[in-house]
C-alpha cells in the first residue's frame, strides 16, 4: 500500500540536477572582454585603473561594462599572462 520509496525519488532527483548542471562550452565561457586582450593588458601594464579601462570600452569600443567585470577579467588574464612567461 505504500508505494513511496525516498532513496529511488533522491536518486532521481539527483540524476536530474546532475543533467542540468552541464558544463558550459568555449563559448558559453568566453568573455566579451577577450576580443580586447592586447589592448586591455597594454593599458593595464601602462597603469590605467579599471575605471579608466572602462571609460576606453565605452567610448572608442562602444562597449559598457562593469568595472569589477573588468577588474575580474584583468586578474584572471595578469595571472595567466604572468604563468606563460
């Protein structure tokens, strides 16, 4: 009469929630920031703060973006640029 079985309706749910978790592609990873890589890495190692990254985006690239977005992306990038060499 009892039809419920929670380990077999946990399994499930958790097989599901492992399906949805997929790993993102290239794509779904890159950053819009990375088309700009020699630029924004000049400039950084010039001495422009985020701040004025930004501004550079926006006004000769049309492009708005958050400043910690660009902050983030510059530390990921010094640190891979820093580990190739």
């Amino acid at each position: 009469m009892n039809d419920f079985d929670a380990q077999a309706i946990a399994a499930q749910l958790k097989a599901q929630s492992a399906a949805r978790r997929k790993p993102r592609t290239y794509n779904q990873r890159r950053s819009v920031l990375d088309e700009y890589k020699y630029e924004l890495l000049q400039l950084d190692r010039e001495g422009c703060s985020g701040t004025q990254l930004q501004t550079w985006l926006a006004e000769k690239k049309q492009l708005r973006v958050e400043r910690s977005t660009i902050n983030r992306w510059l530390h990921r990038n010094r640190v891979q640029d820093n580990s190739d060499g």
